[in-house]
C-alpha cells in the first residue's frame, strides 16, 4: 500500500526497552513474499475512527490538549474557544476552556466562575492569558518534573494584544489544572505565530522543541494583497529551547513546505502541527490547508525533530465529515492521544464551515484507533516476512503487537548472516492465530533472556496478518 524513506540506523541497532514501530524501515532488514509474482509485505495504514457519540462536546471547540490522569483514570482537556467581537479591526477574543470525563466519551463542563467571558463568569473558562483578550493554541506540555518548578501542569498558548515583549508563545503553570500562576506566566518567544504551537520535551537530546510558523519574516500570504512582499508563513518551522521558562533565541527553522503531491490535491498551506515525543519518535498531526477553505489533518514522523516523513499516498488521519456535518468544514487533529485500555483515543476540533465561513459551529471529537495502531506490515495470504536489522537484545522477552485472527503469526530469531538460533525456530513455537497488543513470544524451553547482548535478527513469517509494534520486555 505505502512505501516510507528508508532510514538506516546503526547497526546493531540499540533498541532498549522502547516499542519498535513499522511506519518506516528505520529498524528493517528487508521484507518479502513467499509469492513474489503475485503479492507483496506491504504497509498499511490504520484511520482512526470517528466515534458514534460525536460531537463529545458541541457548540464550543478549537485546538485541544488531552490528559488522561494515571490515578483516577480522568480524561482531561483544555481547548480553545473564540467569540468574535464584531468590532472593527479587533476580529476574535479568544480563550482556554476545560472539560473532563470519566470514560472520555461523556464530557462535564463545570461551572468555575473564574474568569469573565462575554459579559459572565458562570462558565468552563480557566485562562484568558495577560491581556484577558487571547489565549489561544492551548496545550499541556510533558516536561520532567525538574522543570515544572512544582507545577504539576505546565500550559503553552499564544497572546496577543497585551503590549511590547508580551506579546506571542507564553507558558503558565498551575497545581491543579484550573487555577493557573499568573505570576508564573513567561514569555518564551516574542512570535506571533497564531496557530497550535505544540512544544514537545525531547529527552533524548534534553531540549524542548516547538513546530511553529515562520512570521517572524513571513506573513499569512497575501494578507496585504501582495504576495509578493508577504511571502507565505503557512509552513512548519520548528525553534528549540533548553528551558520552557526563559526567552528562547534564533529565527525560527523551516522544515515542512507542502510538495508536488499536495499541490495537485490543492493543499497550498500547513495550517499548524500539533506534536508529541513519544519512544523516541516525534509524532504529528499536520493540519493540510486548502486555501482558503477546508482543513484536513496527515500524519507526519521524525526521528530527529528536523527531517519529518509521511506516508506517500497521504492517507488522512482526520478527513473531513460529510457535507453539512458538524466536522464538514475543517478536522484540527491533536497529537495529544491518551490510552484507554488496548485503545487510543484523539480528540479533534471540527466546525462545520470552511476556514473563512463568517458564522460555522465549532465542536470537540473523539476517534480512536488500536494502541501504536497507526501503520502495520501486512503478510499476504501466501505468507510473507519481515526481517530486521541487527538489534543489539537488552534482555527479557519479546513482545508484539499483531492481529493473526484471519491468519497466522511466527517468529524465529537468527545471527547475522540469517542462521536460526538453536531453539528459537519458527517450529520451537506455537503459531499465533489471535489478535493482541501484548503478545507475549515465547520458544519451548528458551528465553531470550539469554540472548542479552548478543546481536540478532528477529523474522516475522506473516501470513494475512498485521505486524503493528513490538518491544523487548
């Protein structure tokens, strides 16, 4: 289905104990069928599904953030919400509002009465930013605990309006997620870059990166009827950071223009990337703008922060709802996945007019997609493998994430030059003919235990089944 760039790592490969995903062939060796002329291994991807209760929240929505609380399994989020004042020159307040929900279907909006928004404090809002005009773009950053200055929630969003060097990328903290700091509020860069400015911690690197637009040289194309001397600052730039609570310095670096492919489907712009660090992997979803109308949302990858990938057929992540639907319009994808069982659930803005209808309806979504359910290799009916790099094994067992229910799941272990271990054959195990996140592999009588260390490949015999993940445990 899908072929991703290559990217070859060194090899044995250090994999430690993080999953190990498909959506590239950063970690495979080669895969192939067992009938060459008639099928292949190929990659498929996995759509998340709307969910039949949505909206889950109707008549409020904008870019989302999401937390799932690890104590009491509460779903929580802060979005964006906007009201258009009517008023000449000064287009839309905006602010960040709050819901929550037990089994992140069902949503409250409490009644905080914290801060004033048209004209009444009897509402859900909990921050305003320090001009009480704009806060926009909200998102809850995951940061070390050393870094939160003993804040247990850290909140980026955009301002404007509130003067000279307050003024764009700001972060807030609070101890519970409702009442923030506003003594804390901090400016990390003066840019006025109005969109979701999702930053991401990577611990890998110790850094904290931010995927921005450009506006410090680039305005939105043709905002003066000038394209010209505009230029266009609907693009992905990235800026980085050592520490969320100090200005950050340097132009922002451009990383993502929209190509040929997307420019014969008619998206001209990227609207904003929300993003996420997680297993080493930079996570995206990119907001595909068709100018000036609809808005949809890809998925896009990194292993550095810097060189993002995308499946090539360019399969949406979000499509848009149909014609008339609450989503029809525009589909704001977030990053912000939170886990519920062996799902993931993604919540979503939508509105149900195009980007520069005067008066749509915006809500809040929920679609949800199999845990690291995003990208699979799929064994043909005839059989097919896929064999991995040389992976340096750091001990305990191994386990995958497939679905054999309409086939059937093998694996052996080998040397470099392909030579199956003794006792961790395709015979030394039972065949798998199920469907798990968590499968457990285990070769009678061996443990790859005793391989830690040692460099091997793992072969996957698929056949009419979905390789999605696998991890040393």
């Amino acid at each position: 289905m899908f072929t991703a760039l290559v990217v070859h790592a060194a090899e044995p490969v250090e994999i430690g104990r993080r999953v190990q995903f498909f959506m590239d062939d950063h970690i495979v060796d080669n895969r192939w069928s067992l009938k060459p002329k008639t099928e292949e291994v190929v990659r498929a991807f996995h759509a998340p599904e709307k969910h039949a209760a949505n909206p889950v929240i109707a008549g409020q929505g904008g870019y989302v953030s999401a937390v799932r609380e690890p104590d009491t399994g509460l779903v929580r989020l802060w979005y964006q919400i906007a009201h258009w004042t009517g008023e000449a020159g000064k287009g839309a307040d905006y602010a960040i509002a709050y819901a929550e929900s037990k089994d992140g279907v069902t949503f409250e909006r409490p009644e905080f009465n914290l801060v004033e928004w048209q004209g009444t404090k009897a509402n859900n809002v909990v921050w305003r930013g320090p001009s009480g005009r704009r806060a926009s773009g909200a998102q809850i950053v995951q940061a070390p605990e050393r870094d939160k200055r003993g804040f247990r929630y850290l909140l980026t969003y955009h301002t404007g309006g509130a003067g000279k060097g307050m003024n764009g990328i700001r972060v807030v903290g609070s101890h519970d997620g409702i009442h923030w700091d506003a003594g804390s509020d901090s400016l990390i860069t003066e840019l006025h870059s109005d969109t979701i400015n999702s930053i991401v911690h990577d611990g890998d690197r110790g850094q904290y990166v931010m995927f921005c637009r450009p506006k410090d040289r680039y305005l939105v194309g043709g905002a003066t009827g000038n394209f010209l001397e505009t230029g266009e600052s609907r693009r992905i730039a990235r800026m980085s950071g050592a520490d969320l609570w100090k200005p950050w310095t340097g132009p922002p670096e451009t990383i993502l223009i929209p190509d040929e492919l997307d420019m014969q489907r008619g998206f001209n712009r990227f609207y904003g990337m929300s993003a996420r660090w997680h297993e080493g992997i930079y996570w995206g979803a990119l907001l595909c703008f068709k100018l000036n109308t609809d808005i949809t949302t890809e998925l896009a990858w990194s292993r550095d922060g810097r060189r993002f990938e995308r499946l090539p057929l360019r399969p949406k992540l979000l499509a848009l709802g149909p014609d008339g639907a609450w989503d029809g319009g525009m589909v704001y994808g977030s990053a912000d996945w939170v886990e519920m069982g062996d799902r993931w659930y993604l919540y979503y803005a939508g509105h149900d007019g195009p980007h520069e209808t005067p008066h749509r309806t915006p809500g809040i979504g929920l679609a949800t997609l199999r845990k690291e359910g995003f990208v699979s290799l799929r064994g043909p009916r005839g059989g097919g493998v896929v064999c991995t790099r040389l992976l340096r094994w750091p001990g305990g067992g191994l386990k995958v994430n497939a679905d054999a229910s309409k086939g059937e799941i093998r694996v052996r272990v080998s040397d470099e030059k392909r030579r199956p271990l003794d006792g961790f054959g395709y015979e030394d195990m039972e065949t798998f003919t199920g469907d798990s996140t968590a499968l457990e592999v285990e070769w009678r009588g061996k443990s790859l235990n005793e391989l830690q260390g040692r460099a091997i490949r793992l072969e996957f015999h698929l056949r009419n089944a979905d390789l999605f993940t696998f991890r040393a445990e």
